[in-house]
C-alpha cells in the first residue's frame, strides 16, 4: 500500500490493526482528499482485435495461455456497450501490453456468449490459461476498468487510493475481521460517498450481520445512475434469494428425497438454495451441476438459469463463482 493513501492511517499500523472504535453504520474520519488518477499510458501495441466463433480458440483460449485475454462480448444495438467499448479500448492500450482485448459480436457468433452463460450485454470476461477466471457486466466507469486490468494483468505505476482501500477491506473480510473491514469501508464512504463497491461492501456485511433493513437503507443511497451497477445488483440478489430460500423450509427433507432418488432434481435444485443461504456456495453450485449434467433441459434449463443467478449474488470474483464458472465451462464445452 503506498505511503500517500489517505486511507492507510487509521489501518496502516499497530501491525495491520484498525485503532478506531467505529461500528456498523458509523463514519470514520479520513486524513485527506481522495485524489484518483489514471496510470500513465505506454505505448499501445496490438492488443486488441475482433474475433469469430471460429477462432475463439486461437485468438482466446491459446493466447490466454500467453497472456491475460479480456473478451468484450457486445453487440451494435446495445448502447452499454459504445460507452464501455471506447473506455476498454483505452485502458487496455494504457495497460502497455498486460492484457489482451478480444471482441466478439454476439449477433453474428451468439453461441460462445450463450455457452458461457452471458445473459446480458457489454460483459467482459478475462481467460487466464485457457480458462475463465474473472469478469464483469455492465458499462462500469474508468477507474474500475483500470482497476480491473490491474487485478487481471498485474499493477502498472500503482492503483489508486480508493483501489488500495477496497483491497484493504477485502483482506481484512478474508481474514475474519469484519470490525476492520467496516471502518475502512466507511473511512471511504467518508470521503467518496459514491463509491459502490464500499456501498456493497458495507451493506453486505450489515445484511450477514442480520440487519436486512440497515443494508437496504445503505443500498437506496447509491446514486440514481448507478443503482443497477453489479456489486449493487449482486447484493440485491443475495438478498433475494435468501429471502427465497428461507420460505423452502428444512434442507432434511430434500436430502431424504434425494437419498431415496438421486434423479429428483427438484429436491436437489431447493436443497442447493438451502445450502447457498446457508453459506455453502461450492456446494449449492455442486448441486445446481449435477442437474446441468443429467439433464440440462430439466425445468427449461432452470439449473443453470439458477447457477447464472447465484453468480451474479456472488460476484463475478468470488472463488465459488470462479470455480463453478470452470466447472460450467467444461461441461458446456466438453
């Protein structure tokens, strides 16, 4: 973390802990403005190409194995999709040759969006040796492309304050320190009260934490135009469906029907929303899989509707995310 984020105070030292007694909902102070700003171009190479269904193995999967690739699956209609594809275009030749950028127009190659699941357009996937590995959908802003690239291709001259504070309250949720993960999300909102990723990182702590109110009041502060930006629209999927899974009722039940017949994929499907609102997410997906492999067609491909749904709850980073969308991949394409 750099020596200028006027975020690394409060939980720069003490040996990582935050000193402040700041609880759910509270504002922390920060020391100074938050100053954002874009790395320095490099020269642009030739980083960015359309492709085909035909060769999305070569220009994709092969070269991944070379680099990161990042796909950018968009169509002429879509009008997300001219306001990100100029901004990816940008980032991408300011990366100076980290990462790739591969476009592919859904109209005319639909079927690698449809395998892959994308549902909705611009999304953008990175493949990391040949296989998917993260992603987003939806026209995000600059910063969060460069942050993106960052995180996908490796850092450049260095991520921005914001950038480092989020990455701090992200350590400090895997590690289980969720008092330190607040205050560091509110020392953000302190001074950037429009940043979504902090507004969905607090509220999704509030909502674990039990207070489904206290998380939908943070939500309904999200600026008007980015109340439908993904960690927004994750979180309100999370809360959807376990709102969802709480009216299905004992999980016993479902494991006994499937003991006694493993092809009830009913009961599968309603146990793996149990596990999922239970915070089994390998589980729950393992499940939705399963249905996938024997059946796609069962329910009018209602598992993997679902599995698509749950990564969207999850977030297109989250390791049960990542690890299902592998799995997904290999059935759809095997």
């Amino acid at each position: 973390m750099s020596d200028n984020n006027p975020f690394g105070g409060p939980f720069g030292g003490n040996g990582g802990q935050y000193t402040t007694s700041v609880q759910y909902g509270g504002t922390a102070p920060a020391s100074a403005k938050v100053a954002l700003g874009d790395a320095p171009a490099a020269p642009a190479a030739d980083v960015i190409k359309d492709t085909t269904t035909a060769a999305f193995a070569a220009d994709v999967i092969q070269e991944s194995r070379r680099q990161p690739v990042l796909v950018d699956f968009w169509a002429p209609w879509c009008g997300p999709c001219k306001q990100l594809t100029p901004q990816l275009e940008k980032a991408v030749k300011a990366a100076g040759g980290r990462v790739k950028l591969v476009k592919m127009n859904i109209d005319d190659h639909p079927s690698i969006a449809g395998q892959l699941g994308i549902q909705s357009i611009p999304a953008v996937i990175a493949f990391k040796d040949g296989q998917p590995v993260d992603g987003f959908m939806g026209a995000i802003p600059e910063s969060q492309i460069a942050e993106f690239i960052t995180k996908v291709g490796g850092k450049g001259n260095g991520a921005p304050p914001v950038a480092e504070a989020l990455a701090a309250a992200t350590e400090a949720r895997d590690a289980g320190d969720m008092q330190t993960a607040v205050d560091i999300y509110d020392a953000i909102l302190a001074q950037a009260p429009e940043t979504i990723e902090a507004i969905a990182g607090l509220g999704e702590l509030l909502f674990e934490a039990g207070d489904t109110e206290g998380a939908e009041a943070l939500l309904a502060t999200a600026p008007e135009a980015k109340k439908d930006a993904p960690p927004i629209a994750a979180l309100r999927a999370k809360m959807a469906l376990a709102a969802q899974a709480a009216a299905l009722g004992n999980p016993a039940e479902f494991e006994r029907r499937l003991a006694e017949n493993p092809k009830d994929h009913q009961a599968r499907f309603d146990l793996a929303m149990i596990q999922n609102a239970n915070g089994d997410r390998t589980a729950a997906a393992d499940n939705l899989l399963a249905i996938i492999k024997a059946d796609r067609a069962w329910n009018e491909d209602g598992a993997r509707t679902q599995l698509l749904q749950l990564f969207e709850a999850w977030g297109m980073t989250d390791e049960a995310t990542l690890a299902a969308r592998r799995k997904l991949s290999a059935l759809l394409f095997s």
